[in-house]
C-alpha cells in the first residue's frame, strides 16, 4: 500500500563547524527521478522521498524523463512501465544506451507483476523491480539498497583473469582490451562472484549480497542476469560457473591475477 511514513531522517547540503573549529561536510542528498504519470502518485514519491533526505526531480512523460536525466544526473531513476507517449521499457533502453545514463540505476514501478513482466524489466537493465500498490517505506529502503551497492570500497583496484580486466574503483571492464558496458547492478553481480571465485554462491546469498535486501524477490531474477551477463562478456562469461542445484561460482584459474 502506498502511503506516508513517519520521522523520516533527512540530509542537507551544510556545514558544521565544531568547538575544535575543524569544519565537516554533510554528504549531499541523493538525486532521484520519478518518471510517473499518475499524479497522486508522483505527489506521495516526491513527498516521501523529499522527507527521506532525496532531492526529488519529477516526469510524466517518457520524453521528459529522458530530458531531466540527461540534464540533472540522477543517482536513481524510479520509472514507470506505462507512460502516456514512450513505454517505459523504452525509457530504460535508451538510459543504458546514452554513456551519460548508462550505469544509472532503475527501479521499475509497475502494475503487470507476472514473472514474464519481471524478466522482460531485468533483461533491459533495470537494477529492481517494484509491483503496484507498494509500500513506500519499502521503496525507500529498496532505493537506499540500490544505491548503496556502488559504495563499497575495495581494497584491489584492478583484477585480470586471463581476458578478463575489471577495475573496480571506475566500475569498468574489459574483454579481449574491448570495454563491455555493463549497468550497476551487473558490475556489482560480477564484481561478487570475482571476490569469491571458485567458491559456490547460492541464488539466496547472491541476492542478499547483490540486491542488498531480502524483499521477496525471485531467485529467477538471478538466473536472468547471469544469463544477460554472460552474453555481454562474451568470452569470458565461460568463467561463470552454473552448480547444478546450488548457484553459480566464478571458476577462472587464479593465474594472472594482478
């Protein structure tokens, strides 16, 4: 159900200066963008999210969706499927097709929940999948997990398997010296499994660790964008592992590892 929540904290973009006179910044609000068109709802995200410490940007359109991200640079994108001129799924595509959007995450809000709706939405780069009515409370937290799966730090900058090369710190891989361009949630889903390679992750851990919450999402969900993330790495996807009955293990052979 969609609704107001209570005491929500909030950021802001301050200074504050202490009795030792040594300044600190508060880290800037997030910058999200609704792509809606039904205006009550777009009136609860805004509030909700405002509340939460998000610096809300609002479409309803596909057309201006597309607009402001190219022009505000937002960390999150919520967007809706079913939009009055160009269909979400659209909107998605042509997100990860511009450099400047491609490794926005999207959340998709939709009303259509059957797992076909669901693949279709994780095959065309979205990083979550949320189903009408919802909770807001809910999303926010989805959004802060989204979000916080481009903040862990790593303590290895630069990982080679064989054709593989994965820099960590400018999210950015490449196979065979070309560079693959994957969205957030696929770095972090490769990123994972090259952490742990040759140990077995089941789909459970993998969604908790990848998603960063267990909110009932499918186990399926995994399988589709290993299956997405394979065929972007050509060559080196053989280097993702299925374990019958259990999950998936990175298995490339150590060798060459820098």
């Amino acid at each position: 159900m969609v609704g107001a929540i209570a005491n929500p904290s909030q950021k802001c973009h301050v200074t504050v200066t202490g009795r030792d006179h040594r300044r600190r910044s508060v880290a800037p609000s997030p910058k999200l963008l609704v792509v809606e068109d039904e205006t009550d709802l777009v009136r609860t995200l805004e509030y909700n999210f405002r509340q939460a410490g998000f610096e809300v940007f609002t479409a309803t359109s596909g057309r201006e969706g597309l607009r402001l991200a190219g022009t505000k640079n937002p960390d999150l994108v919520l967007l809706d499927l079913m939009l009055p001129d160009i269909q979400g799924v659209e909107v998605c595509r042509q997100l990860r097709g511009d450099p400047k959007t491609r490794t926005t995450p999207v959340i998709i809000l939709t009303a259509r929940g059957e797992e076909v709706d669901r693949v279709v939405g994780f095959e065309i780069g979205a990083d979550d999948y949320v189903t009408k009515p919802f909770s807001v409370r809910e999303l926010i937290l989805r959004a802060r997990a989204v979000l916080r799966r481009g903040e862990q730090p790593s303590s290895v900058d630069v990982v080679k398997l064989g054709v593989l090369v994965i820099d960590s710190e400018a999210h950015r891989v490449h196979v065979e010296g070309r560079e693959i361009s994957l969205t957030a949630l696929e770095f972090r889903l490769l990123w994972t499994l090259v952490q742990r390679r040759d140990r077995v992750q089941t789909r459970e851990t993998l969604l908790n660790d990848v998603w960063g919450l267990n909110l009932n999402v499918e186990t399926r969900t995994i399988d589709t964008h290993i299956k997405r993330l394979r065929e972007k790495l050509g060559k080196a996807g053989t280097f993702i592992e299925t374990v019958r009955g259990v999950g998936y293990r990175f298995g490339a052979a150590a060798d060459g590892v820098s």
